[in-house]
C-alpha cells in the first residue's frame, strides 16, 4: 500500500513538474504575460521576477519539496519550493523549453530581458503557428491533469493516503485554477471524492492531509467560482476538528478567501476560526488581514468585533499594505458600517502616494467607502477626476455609476465626470445591473443634471430592470425621474406605478411619504395611488421631522386641487389624522431647521448675529422657499427668492 501510495504521489508530482516547465517556456517566449500592468501601461514586476528565480537557483541550497515543512512555510516559500524541485527532475522537459535556460533576467512585455539584452530570437515577434502550438502544450498537460487525478482518487484510499500525494494534488489544482481551466465536470466530480475523502480522513485529521493543502485546494474552487455545497459543509467540519496548532494564519486567510468568493459565508466555521485570529494576530500578513476583512464583511448581521481589533494593526503597519489589500480593508469597514474615522484619516496619505497604481475596481471602492461615510476630502476628488479623465476607458458602467453615486452624495455637480460617465455607459447598458440604473439615475436627479437624451435612452434600453428593483430602488428611480422633470414614456411610468403598488406595504415610512410628496407633480398626478399611500402611513401612524416636513407640503397641494367635501368619511379622518400628526413637528421652534439650504450655508457667515432670526427650508403654498430673514425688533420678514421656486414639483 506504502508503495502504491508513494506511486500516486510521484506521478502527481511529475505532472505538475511539467506544468510548470511549459509555463515557464511560454513566459521565456513571451507569450504568457503573468506581469501586473499599471493604468499607465508600465509593466512592473519584472525586477521581482528575476529576484525570484536567482533564489531558486543558488548553488548548495536544500530542497524542501516535502511536507515535513507544514506551518513553516509563506506564501511565497511554497511556490519556490516547487521551482527548486524542477532542478532535481530530467523528466520534465517540453519542446522548446531549454531555449535560453539559464537566464536569470527579468521578461518584460516587449521581449527583453532587463538589463541582459535582447532574447535569444533577437527580439524579433514570436511566430503566431508557434505560440498556438505552445499554447495547445498547456492545455493538454492541463487536460491530462485534471484526468489523471480523477482517475488517483477513484483508487482504494489506502493507495493515495499520504502527505506527498495531497501536496501533489493541491499544487496542481491550484495551477489549474490559475490558468482557468473551467471544466465545470472536473471541478464538480472532484469535489465530490474529496467529499468522500474528507469523511475518511476525519478519522485522524491532519495526519495526511494537512490544513495548508486543503485550504489550497478551496481556494482553487473559489478562483474558477464552483460551489459544491456539501463539499464545502463537508470541509467547514474537518477544519473545525483541527487543532489550534496546526492552523496558522496563512491558512486561515485562504479558507475564508475561498468561502468568500463562492459566497458561501459559514458563520459557524468563521466564528470559529476567529480565536486563532486574535490569538495570532501579529502574525497577520497584509494579504491575510486584507483577505479576512473582505470575508467576515460578508458576515450577516456583521459582526464588528474582529474588524475592530485588527483596526490598530492596519493603522500601524498602513504603509505596508498593497493597493488591492487596502481597498478591501476600507470597502470592508464600509459594508461592516465601522466609521473609522483614524482609519479612513490615516489611510488617504497612502491613498494619495499610490493613487495612479491603484485598479479601477480598486479606485471605486475606495471612492465609496468614503462616500459612504460622508468623508469628503477635497484633494482625494481633486486626484479622483485627474485619474478618470485619464483612464476613463477603462472603467465598466457598473463603476461609473458608483462614482456618480459618490459625487452626488457630495453635491458635487461637475459636468465634465458626467460626460465621460454618460460616454462610457452609452451603448453598454446592458452591463448596467438593476441597482446601477436606479443609483445613476439618482445621481442625475439629485444634481439635476437633465442630460434628456442620455436619460431617455437608458429608460428605454434598461425599463425591464423595474420589475426587479427592491423598494429602495424603486424608490430612488420613482423620485429622481420626476426630480429631472423629464417626459417619460406612458408605459415605463405606468409600469413603475404597478411595481409600486405591489409593494406598497414593503416601503419604509420615509420611502412612501417621498414617493407621495413626488407624485404631488402636475405629470404625474395620481390620485388612487397618492390616497392608499396616505391611508397605508395613518395605519402605521407614521410620524418624524422629515415624515413632517413632506406631508405638510403634499396635503396642501391636494387640498388646492380637489375639493375635500368630495372624499369619504374614512379618508378625510386619514388626512386630518395625518395633519394633525405633522402639525406637532411643525408648530416647534426648530421645525424649519430641518435642513439648511445651500445657499443658506454660503451666505451665513455674513448674515448679522443680532435682530435677526433665519428660517430655513420655509413652506409658503406649494413653494418651498430656501430661507426666511425675520427682524425681531419690526417682526418683518423678508422672503430670499429659492434656488427651486417650486419644490413640490
């Protein structure tokens, strides 16, 4: 059986041996570019490259390419191992492959080597015929891989129960997920024998198949996005009867990365991993911390205790992170509702440092994590613009609208990111999700930037997405297309008044009383629907400042339109019920401080202290005017003429 076992493991080995090699050729000939590119186009990397493969070639040094290193090693420690071995085999050689061996310079894109001249074919371009051939070399050793080890492991257990052999085959299946062989068969036929193994093995856990290994081997599934469920309960149990010693911390960031990823969020399995966290917490690489942020963010109802503990190491160590690790912690801490202000503080010098290194995806969930917070900064928009301007193309629709979102969650109203927003979505809409119609077109009615051909267009390119918005889109759509007072189509508004009425009972307070106090617009009056929303809010005895502040408002422009000795009994004690109940906010003192207007805000530093009292936001008919100045000592008001003489509207 030993024998049998050391055999699987070998051939295992073997094969991801030659893996490598074929990868190494197609990168010497430039064909497989691994190098990250910067939104400037430079490649960088390529130094470290070089660095790598002068380790992997010292003279006299050990080989490790055995599992007797387990919680030794890094991240780094187990792919190097795995080069060293290459220098051990003569079994691994491909057609080509020795072609400039020995090199030790870094590749660049353009087919130079830094520093060493040109490549061995001069430089010249790498014939197409022979980049295919290499290309179809990869693939059928990938192929002949993913079947050779379905085949190991429908063997008896007994045959391939060793470390050597899970090593073999975690390294592989990592390899694999890295060149994305997606063979949904393969991945779905694995994962149920190493379901079956998985129950074997919990017999003596982590004797053969150590924690490292099986964390490699989720994190494979979570790279190709495979979910196999009981797989994944089945893993989640074996993790949980290892002991504290023989999970580390390298481990624990790619098993929860992978659970992540597949969106498979265990809270048992995560709570339980959460003690070995903190207890190694100073072990904790950037990636880790980055990686488990990301993960215990997706944790419902969030929980806040981790996250907040490792808040005083990333401050400490912020300069260390990467651009991609960063952009995780601060997206995490905004899906956690953490308002880190130290944090989010601490972390804009080194957002500004490496602001053009940063990814677009990268830049958007920066940008909304600050919005988010209502953190504004002026010299982050200041790079924010410089950078779309510059790198406007690569930015998908779904990203745009976030960072329209953003500016105009800060009133924001520059018309130059618009127009490269609206270019950049403009024959791509159908990239555009459900929620990124309703948060663009929220943008655009909040900044009343009526762009009315842009509009129109998305309306009617994106108007099926109505009938699957949640009542918070819904919403935001309902309002914001009135807002930019934009003549729509019959059926999408008619579709909209439907989807609302479906779920008229699943609306907040505050969501009906805006959707109300919208529909008070002369297009698109709608008496049915304005009745069951005030009925549905004096059921539920809605009552708040803003509740107030809208009804008040709504009320009176109904009372101008229609006279109220024509409604019933029941719906005359509503209205009256739900006066009554705004007139407690509005009879206050501080009622028209409900929300002080832009204008307000500019001008108030040179409005005299004394004898003179402002009213903000003050309701006169259906106007809303932006700010009343009453003199104390003659009791006469002035009214200052409103930015939006017709609010209601």
């Amino acid at each position: 059986m030993e024998k049998g076992c050391v055999c699987c493991g070998t051939m295992l080995k073997h094969i991801y041996l030659r893996i490598i090699s074929v990868q190494k050729g197609l990168k010497r000939k430039g064909i497989i570019n691994q190098f990250k590119v910067s939104p400037k186009g430079e490649t960088e990397g390529t130094q470290k490259e070089g660095t790598q493969k002068e380790r992997t070639q010292k003279k006299g040094k050990k080989s490790h390419f055995t599992s007797n290193n387990y919680g030794k090693e890094t991240e780094q420690s187990v792919y190097e191992m795995c080069r060293e071995v290459e220098r051990e085999t003569l079994l691994f050689s491909t057609k080509g492959a020795m072609r400039g061996s020995g090199d030790t310079g870094g590749i660049c894109t353009n087919g130079k080597r830094n520093g060493k001249g040109n490549c061995p074919n001069g430089g010249d371009e790498i014939a197409p015929r022979e980049g295919i051939e290499r290309r179809k070399d990869l693939e059928l050793i990938l192929k002949y891989a993913s079947t050779q080890i379905i085949k190991s492991l429908s063997v008896n257990h007994d045959y391939i129960n060793c470390k050597d052999y899970f090593m073999s085959l975690a390294l592989i299946c990592n390899q694999l997920a890295i060149h994305k062989f997606e063979d949904k068969s393969f991945w779905y036929s694995l994962s149920i024998k190493l379901t079956n193994i998985l129950k074997i093995q919990k017999r003596n856990v982590g004797k053969t198949l150590c924690i490292r290994w099986l964390a490699l081997i989720l994190n494979s599934f979570g790279r190709v996005h495979v979910i196999n469920t009981y797989f994944l309960k089945e893993a989640s149990s074996y993790i949980k009867l290892c002991k504290g010693d023989d999970v580390h911390t390298f481990d624990i960031s790619q098993i929860v990365n992978a659970f992540s990823k597949l969106n498979y969020v265990d809270r048992s399995l995560f709570k339980h991993l959460e003690p070995f966290i903190f207890e190694k917490i100073d072990e904790l690489s950037c990636q880790s911390i980055g990686n488990i942020c990301n993960a215990y963010s997706k944790l419902e109802p969030y929980d806040t205790h981790l996250v907040n503990n490792l808040s005083i190491k990333i401050k400490k160590s912020i300069n260390k992170f990467n651009e991609q690790e960063l952009a995780n912690i601060l997206n995490s801490y905004a899906k956690c509702n953490i308002r880190d202000l130290d944090l989010f503080n601490t972390s804009l010098k080194c957002i500004f440092h490496k602001f053009y290194n940063f990814k677009p995806i990268e830049i958007v969930m920066i940008t909304n994590a600050y919005s988010k917070f209502n953190i504004y900064n002026k010299t982050f928009f200041s790079y924010l613009f410089s950078y779309i301007k510059n790198y406007s193309t690569l930015f998908q629709p779904p990203e745009l609208a976030i960072i329209a979102n953003a500016y105009a969650n800060f009133n924001l109203r520059e018309y130059k990111i618009f127009h490269i927003i609206k270019n950049g979505i403009v024959k791509k809409e159908y990239l555009l999700e459900n929620g990124n119609v309703a948060m663009l077109l929220h943008a655009y009615g909040k900044l009343l930037i009526r762009d009315e051909q842009f509009i129109l267009n998305l309306l009617n390119k994106k108007k099926k997405v109505i009938n699957f918005l949640d009542c918070r889109n819904l919403t935001l759509f309902y309002v914001s297309i009135i807002k930019l007072n934009i003549n729509i189509p019959r059926d999408i508004y008619n579709n909209l008044k439907l989807n609302i009425s479906k779920k008229l009972h699943s609306f907040t307070d505050l969501a009906l009383v805006s959707i109300c106090y919208s529909s008070m617009f002369y297009m698109y009056f709608d008496l049915n629907l304005i009745a069951s929303i005030l009925l549905l809010l004096n059921k539920r005895k809605a009552s708040s400042k803003s509740f107030a502040h809208q009804i008040h408002v709504s009320l009176f422009v109904l009372q101008s339109l229609y006279d109220f000795g024509k409604f019933s009994l029941n719906f005359l004690t509503c209205l009256l019920q739900l006066l009554n109940r705004s007139y407690h906010y509005i009879s206050q003192p501080n009622y028209y401080d409900i929300n002080k207007s832009a204008i307000q805000k500019r001008i108030s530093p040179f409005i005299p202290k004394k004898n003179l009292h402002v009213q903000s936001e003050v309701p006169i008919g259906p106007f809303v005017v932006d700010f009343l100045l009453c003199r104390s000592d003659a009791q006469r008001v002035e009214i200052v003429p409103s930015r939006n003489a017709n609010n209601v509207g």
